[in-house]
C-alpha cells in the first residue's frame, strides 16, 4: 500500500509539470501529459503507470457524466478494454494528450 501511495504521489507530482506556460489550466493531472510521454512511462512501468492514467480517466470521465445531459455507462465496457483503447488511442497520436484518449473512451461508451 506504501508504494502505491507513494507512486501516486511521484506521479501527480511529475504530471503537474507537463503544462505549458501559455496554457489556461482547463485539463490538470495526468490529462495534460501527451501520449508520448505516456508511452515511454507504460514501457518502463506497465502496470503502475496503466493503473494511475486510468484512475485520472475514471475521475475525469465521472465528472462529464456529472456535467451532461444524457449519461454514460462507465461499466458499459470492460475495464481491460477501456484502458487499451487508451493505449491504442495514444499510440496512434504521439502529440496528443491523454485526455484526448480519454475523450474517445467516453465519446464511445454507450449511453446510460
């Protein structure tokens, strides 16, 4: 449990750096980092860098159903699914943000 804290910690703290001066502070965490990065950090740790980008897009997309009209289904794929796309999505697009991964995982599920 240490580590996991610990890893979370590091992480939030290196993804908070990603932001460019000029940019406005819309998307904050580990949304901002671009798929590239996300890249190198999956092939150095899989696990630990999968489980953090996927607990920011959980959080993230939570807050859009929060935020809409018409609600998605969350569960309406599997987990294992919802995180391949975002790697499949990002390494697609190395210069995109992972929130644009993320995004498309949402824009994708079905309604509620």
């Amino acid at each position: 449990m240490r580590l996991v804290v610990a890893f979370v910690l590091a992480a939030s703290g290196v993804a908070s750096g990603y932001a460019e001066e000029g940019e406005k502070g819309t998307i904050a965490g580990a949304g901002w980092v671009s798929c590239g990065e996300y890249a190198q950090k999956y092939q150095a740790d899989p696990q630990n860098t999968e489980d953090y980008f996927y607990a920011w897009a959980q959080g993230y997309m939570s807050g859009l159903n929060q935020a809409l009209w018409q609600k998605k289904n969350l569960r309406g794929w599997p987990i294992a699914r919802q995180k391949q796309h975002i790697r499949a999505y990002c390494d697609k697009r190395p210069l995109a943000n992972v929130v644009a991964a993320v995004q498309d995982v949402f824009d994708n599920l079905p309604a509620r």
